[in-house]
C-alpha cells in the first residue's frame, strides 16, 4: 500500500449534525471512530485535499495535521 500521497489528520468536529457528519466521514474515507473530546483521526487522500479544506472552512470541522499510530484498540497522537 502507497501512502505517499497521503496526510494523517486529527479532525475535531464543530457540528453536532449527525447527517451532515455521516456525509464527510463517507466522502473523505474517515473512520466512525470519534473520541470522547471529540476528535477522529484520517487518512485524507491529496487530491481531496482541496475539498478537505473548503468543508473546514464552512465550519463543519476543524483540522491537524499531525502523526498518529493504531496502537491495537486505541489510537495515539
């Protein structure tokens, strides 16, 4: 597997819209898995970088990009 073009990202999600955040979890690959802060770590493809960024600035969420590992159950940044 090629993740070159790839950037790990830690979104923290500014909607509580549960329709809205189904949609982006869907179109942008991220995993159901949200912590109790109310963070879900990414993969985010560079071509829907773009896109990414755009929907951050509506609002829908905000964005790092930063290192993280699956450490089996859990995930570590």
């Amino acid at each position: 597997m090629d993740i070159s073009n790839e950037t790990k990202v830690i979104i923290h999600w500014h909607t509580k819209d549960e329709e809205a955040i189904r949609l982006i979890r869907e179109r942008f690959g991220i995993p159901k898995y949200t912590t109790v802060n109310g963070y879900s770590p990414g993969v985010l493809k560079s071509e829907d970088r773009e896109m990414f960024e755009e929907t951050a600035r509506r609002g829908y969420f905000s964005f790092m990009c930063v290192e993280w590992t699956y450490n089996g159950a859990t995930y570590s940044w």
